[in-house]
C-alpha cells in the first residue's frame, strides 16, 4: 500500500512540466471544457521533419509530409513513361491467353480423334464386314454356304413350289410369329444365318419335319423360310442385313 500511495504522488509531480508550457491549469477555465480545446488553436501546425527516401526510379527525393490528406502523388518520371492503370502490356496478355486456348483446344481435338481411331476397326475387319455373293452360281433347289464374319450364312434357291408352302403355312400356330415375304427381299433366294437359335449349334439344310432344317443337337425344326416349327429353340433363323446390286448379285453386311 505504501509503495501505490509513493507512485500515486511522484506521477503528478513529473508530468506537470511537461504539459506546463502546452496545458493551461483547469482552474483557469473555471470548470468550462470547451476552453480547453481553444488552448490548442494558436498551434495550427506541427513541425514535421524532412524525411529522405528513394522511389522506384532509384532517385533520392525529400518530400515534407503533411498532416493534411492528399491524393496527388508525385513520380519522377525523368526516364520512363507511366501508362495508365490497367492498360500495360494488354494486347501481349490477349495473345498469350488466345494462343493458351488455342493450344488447348488443338490438344483435346487430337485426343479426342486418337481414341475414336482406338475404337474403330481396322481397315482389314472392315474389309471382312460386308460379302459380296454371286448368286448366278446356285442351282434351284439347293442351298449354299457361305461365311460371312465368321458365321454360315444359308442361301436357298427356292423352288415355285416351296415359295407357295411358306407362304400358305399358318403363322398363327409359331413360336416366333413371321411372315415368309418380311424375311425375303426377292422369294427365290431366302439368306439366313445358320445358327440355331437354341444354343449356338448349326442345323442341317433339307432335313426335319418341314424339309427346311434341322438341329442334331437338341431337335430343333425349321421350315423351309427358316421359322422355327417344333423343337426348343424360342426364334426364327436370323436374317441377315444384305441387299442387290445387280439381279443376281448380293451384298451381305
């Protein structure tokens, strides 16, 4: 407690000449606050130092600071010119930026046709996709074999008299219900897949219940439009994707 009353009393004592030149005494404003601002009117401005430092063009300059705020800043500008904000170097930007996406895009497109080329088949498979067939070289009445991607194509030079049993048979009472002229585009020559429909195996041409074929492997019969009759297989013999170019020529694929 002595040494809080010892510090209490000494503060007054050395602050007091301090403010002895610049404070007035309270008293003499006899209790009244807006004298005092008054006190400091007669000091309208503070001695600032000069003060020495270099600016971006290396050169010393003394500015005198002001307590007064001010936008208007000074550069020397004796060996360069000053651009306005915002406006240097903007068209060397807008090329750089350009010829970025320039480069970018050219990058995708080459990507892009690169993996759609790994997709495509090559040009021996595409060879392979499409056959041509001459059909000048089928007697009436008999069937050939042919292979078109890998699989027996069965093409039937039909006869007027098998043309007609396909097509008064009752395609109400099939399995797979198909008209014989949707699966044909000329009735002479019927061009079917020689899969069984079942389970993958091949069936014989002439043979069965309906002279068209049969499958061995699990009695599979189809007539003589490739319909499915009796047997296990759920469809019709497939037919293929093909077309004429000329009367007895054919493009299977």
């Amino acid at each position: 407690m002595a040494f809080r009353r010892a510090v209490a009393t000494l503060i007054p004592r050395v602050a007091q000449p301090a403010f002895k030149n610049c404070v007035p005494s309270v008293s003499a404003f006899h209790g009244d606050v807006s004298n005092l601002c008054c006190a400091f009117d007669n000091k309208k401005e503070r001695s600032v130092p000069q003060m020495s430092f270099r600016t971006f063009a290396s050169e010393s300059i003394t500015s005198k600071l002001s307590v007064t705020p001010t936008h208007k800043i000074e550069y020397d500008e004796h060996s360069h010119s000053r651009k306005a904000p915002g406006t240097e170097g903007r068209p060397f930007a807008y090329l750089v930026l350009t010829g970025g996406r320039f480069v970018y895009a050219s990058a995708a497109r080459l990507a892009i046709i690169k993996v759609l080329m790994t997709l495509s088949a090559a040009a021996d498979t595409m060879a392979l996709s499409s056959l041509e067939v001459d059909l000048s070289t089928i007697e009436e009445g008999s069937t050939v074999t042919v292979k078109w991607r890998g699989k027996p194509v069965f093409i039937r030079y039909r006869t007027e008299a098998e043309i007609a049993r396909a097509a008064a048979d009752d395609v109400a009472s099939m399995k797979d219900i198909q008209k014989d002229v949707d699966r044909t585009i000329n009735p002479k020559y019927l061009v079917i897949i020689g899969i069984c429909t079942h389970l993958g195996c091949v069936p014989i041409a002439g043979a069965g219940n309906y002279d068209g074929w049969f499958c061995p492997c699990h009695g599979s019969h189809y007539d003589i439009s490739g319909r499915i009759r009796e047997g296990p297989a759920p469809f019709n013999l497939e037919v293929p994707q093909y077309r004429y170019t000329a009367e007895q020529k054919i493009i299977i694929g």
